[in-house]
C-alpha cells in the first residue's frame, strides 16, 4: 500500500514543486525544507511520518549531480526515524542506515560541523539500539568523541553539553570489570561538570536544567566516604535544575526532579552534624514531593512513574511511622 499525505498544506507544496519554475535543485531543498518543517515540532507522529514520505519523494530527485543534497535528505530521513515513538528497534535501524549512508558523502562534501552533527545524532541512535542488542555503548561513545573534536565547549556549548550528557549516560552503563565498577559515577559526575562549565542558566536553559538534573543523580550515587557531602551538593544540583523546570512549564521534568530530590532527602539526616536525631522533617519534604510526583505523573499518563513515586511514598510512610513509635 503507498502511504498517502493528507496535509492539505503539504500537497499544495508538492503541487508547487512539481511546477516548472524551479531548477531540480531547488525542487529538492524545497522538499527538505518542508519536511525539516514538518519534524521541527511535531503534534503527532503522522507528521514525522509525512516528512518520511517528503524525503523519500526528494531521494527520487536526486541525481549524481547532487550528493550533498541527498546526504542531507538521508540526514533529515534519519533524524525523521529517530523521533517516531515506538516500542522496538525498527525506526531508529532506519535511522541507522540513513545516517549511514550519508555520512561517507558528508566527509566529502560538508563542513565539520555538519559531520559532527551526523556524528551526534548517530551516536544518539547506536546508544538507543543498545537497549535491542542492535548496537554497543562503545560505538556510541566513539561518535560522541569524534563530534567532541568540532563542538568546542567555548565555540558551541548547546552541542557540547549535549555530548557530554550522553557521554556520561553511556559511562553509567558500560560495562566494566569489577575493580572499575567504582569509576562509573566518577567519569559521569566528571562528564557533567564539563558541560557546566559553558552552559548558563540565562543562555541555555534546558541544558542547564538537564545537566543538573543529571549531575544530581549520579552524585547520589558516587562511592565516596563522605556520602552526606554528596548529597548535599546533589540537593544543591537538584535546586538549579528547579529554577528552569516547573510544574508549570515542564510538568514532566519537574515531577521526575523533585522525586529525585525527595529520594536524596530520604537518605539525609535533618541536622547533618548531629544525625542521630534523624531524618523526620526530611522524611516529611520527600513524602510530600513524591504526592506532587505522583499526581503529575497520572495526570499526564506516565502510569509506570507514578506506580514508582506510590511505591517510595509506601516506604517513606513506614519509616514515619517507625519514627514516631
């Protein structure tokens, strides 16, 4: 069956394409356009598939004359693939072989940015295809380095602490021999305070708030001697991530902050030079984040973290009650 696009909008761009006022270039960088327009922010997966359907129609265009042009469509392709939600591995194997396909022709043709921007987005689809078997966290990581040789911290922080980002989740789940178990956290907390070094609440926002986010998680879990100072500087990482996400703006990323925040506050003594007196007003803030988790996450579908936040708030009020016989 030949998918069909619906888009009133996207059959009137088709019908002008085809028109004979353009040069076949131009046909294509339309098309890429539109399509790019269509996956920018899309409503619904109908659109990424719509852009799917765009790029293919501009693949059929391209000749030998265009190389650049058709690596860019499987780029778009690619990057159209990669975002469709989906259970399994189908999608982001199209992405891979797309990205693929067009990165020989981008060392030829494009700017080192435009490789390092493959480069990431690659990286992105192997690190996601680890979790089918489909690909391994070194080939990921080994794209994220290579990207890491253009996306300077100083020229391109937004593309730098995304790598870094990624680089320290893929850290977290290498495997490694026993006697290096302890570095993971160590190389992922290493990784994150990089990436803050050039990324700014006022300029970069969401990359900041991630990057926190992010830091504070691994920071509770960092093997160290002195587990309390690590979680203060978490709770400290989880407060910068809160001046971006709010229940608000960001329902989503503000409800799975602050049940982060409310498992760190679990494990912390109300007084940190006297912690034989306990942990009852924390243990009261944490049971009160996890309630505002647990809503947000209903509201909004996200069944299997609102089933974790019952189950913390299960255990949060057992240690209360513990407490107060």
């Amino acid at each position: 069956m030949t998918p069909s696009i619906s888009d009133s909008a996207v059959k009137a761009a088709i019908a002008a394409i085809e028109s004979d006022s353009a040069t076949l270039s131009e046909k294509i960088e339309m098309i890429i356009e539109i399509a790019a327009g269509l996956q920018k922010k899309p409503k619904s997966p109908k659109e990424l598939t719509d852009s799917i359907i765009l790029y293919h129609r501009a693949l059929g265009l391209c000749t030998a004359d265009h190389p650049l042009l058709k690596a860019r469509v499987l780029t778009g392709m690619g990057t159209a693939f990669r975002s469709i939600p989906s259970s399994g591995c189908e999608q982001l194997l199209e992405a891979k072989a797309a990205y693929l396909e067009a990165m020989p022709i981008l060392q030829e043709y494009a700017s080192p940015e435009e490789i390092a921007e493959l480069q990431m987005n690659l990286g992105l689809v192997l690190q996601a295809l680890t979790d089918f078997g489909e690909a391994t966290l070194i080939e990921a990581v080994e794209y994220y380095q290579k990207a890491l040789r253009v996306f300077s911290g100083r020229s391109y922080p937004q593309e730098y602490a995304i790598l870094q980002n990624n680089l320290a989740i893929a850290y977290l789940s290498l495997p490694l021999a026993p006697e290096r178990e302890d570095m993971r956290q160590a190389l992922a907390v290493q990784a994150f305070e990089d990436a803050l070094k050039w990324v700014t609440l006022i300029d970069h926002p969401s990359e900041y708030a991630m990057l926190q986010n992010n830091l504070a998680n691994a920071l509770q879990y960092l093997p160290s001697a002195h587990p309390v100072d690590n979680n203060l500087r978490a709770l400290a990482a989880y407060d910068e991530a809160l001046k971006v996400r709010t229940a608000e703006d960001t329902p989503i990323e503000y409800a799975s902050t602050i049940a982060n925040k409310a498992n760190v506050l679990f494990n912390l003594p109300d007084d940190i030079d006297h912690p034989e007196k306990g942990n009852y007003n924390n243990l009261l803030q944490a049971k009160a984040y996890y309630q505002e988790a647990q809503i947000i996450f209903n509201h909004y579908g996200e069944l299997e973290r609102a089933e974790v936040a019952a189950e913390a708030l299960q255990e949060i009020e057992q240690e209360i009650l513990l407490v107060n016989s």
